[in-house]
C-alpha cells in the first residue's frame, strides 16, 4: 500500500509540474491583455480630450475674433460719423 500511495503522489507532483508553465503563461498572457486594452482606452481617452480642448480654443479664439471685429467697426463708424476731420488710427 506505501508503494501505491508513493506512486500516485510522484504522479500528481509530475503533474502539476507540467501543467502549473501552462497555468501561469495563460495568466500571464490574460493580465497582458487587459494592461494593453487598459492602455489603448487611455491612449483614446486622451486623444479625444485633446481634441475637444484644440476645438474649444479654435472656437474662443473665433469667437474672440468676431468679437474684436464687431468692436472694431462700431469704433470706425463711431469716428467716421462723428468727425469727419480725424484721421482712423489703427489699433
């Protein structure tokens, strides 16, 4: 009986051995996998974001500039009805 059961732990511990590099490498490969998914969502999440800021500033800087325009011309107007004497001085 000592015989048999000494045979069949050797046969499990043989076992494991084999199986437990293939074990690991799966959860090695699946933790990978998720790092990268994790890291190509992020690289995405910035990306957007970027692009949302560089719209954001175009569309101030537009509004910013239509803005300064109107100002502008009310100004011109202002001095060419007002007094037609002076000269426009630019700003």
């Amino acid at each position: 009986m000592d015989g048999t059961w000494g045979a069949v732990i050797v046969c499990l511990g043989l076992t494991t051995l084999i199986i437990t590099p293939f074990i690991v490498n799966k959860i090695i490969k699946f933790k990978l996998e998720i790092a990268k998914i994790n890291a190509e969502t992020t690289i995405k999440a910035e990306e957007i974001r970027s692009r949302n800021q560089f719209e954001f500033e175009k569309y101030l800087k537009q509004e910013e500039n239509e803005k300064n325009k109107t100002v502008n011309n009310d100004m011109n107007d202002g001095d060419i009805s007002g007094n037609s004497n002076r000269s426009r001085v630019r700003l």
